[in-house]
C-alpha cells in the first residue's frame, strides 16, 4: 500500500510489485484482498490499477494486516471454531489476551507512520 500512497492516479499492478519486490502474482492476491476489503479501489482498463480508498493516515496498521492475512492470531484455536477444546483448555485465556494486545498495539499505528520520509522517497 506504501507504492500507492501520495498517489492520486491509479497504479498499475506492475508498478505494485516492482515497488514491493515481491512477483506480480503475490502482489495480485494481496491486491484482490485489499480492494474485496474496500482498502483500495480498483480500476481496468489502459490506465487502470490500485490505489488508495482513503488518506494513509485513515488505514490501521491491523486492519491492513487483517485484510491481506484474514487474521494474524497467534495460534488457529483464537478463530472462532479453531478449536474444539476451547470449552476445557486452560491456556485459551493466555492466547486471547495475546491476541489482543496484538491487535491494540498493531492499531496504534497507520499506514503513514510506517511510509519512509518523503526525502526517502
């Protein structure tokens, strides 16, 4: 989302995956489940590709991470239905707090706080 941001055009997928260095297929799924999350907007065409739906300083760190990886717990047994000890299991409250904390401290921060300096760009 970094390559999009300061960006009033779209950009192409191409351009996306360069700027990550990461292959144009990789960049096409993280892409697909920014936009199916309403975080970037989409567009085909000649001049088509991604850009940002909102200011990066209007995006959550989490809900970024939430977006391309469904989630990011610690452990399968957080995700509703991940476990069918959760009733008896004496660690669940652990991994929940966790959890938590995790994503409190993931919200703390947007996607401007992590842009390098405008200098750097």
């Amino acid at each position: 989302m970094a390559a999009l941001a300061g960006r009033e055009d779209f950009t192409s997928l191409r351009d996306v995956a360069l700027a990550n260095g990461i292959p144009h297929k990789y960049s096409e799924n993280i892409m697909t489940a920014l936009a199916k999350a309403g975080l970037v907007e989409g567009s085909r065409g000649k001049n088509g590709g991604y850009r940002l739906s909102r200011a990066p300083e209007a995006y959550s760190v989490a809900e970024i991470l939430e977006a391309i990886e469904n989630s990011f717990s610690v452990t399968n047994c957080i995700k509703e239905g991940g476990c069918p000890h959760a009733d008896t299991c004496t660690t669940l409250p652990i991994w929940r707090a966790l959890d938590e904390n995790v994503h409190e401290f993931l919200s703390r921060y947007t996607l401007k706080d992590i842009l390098p300096p405008p200098s750097a760009q």
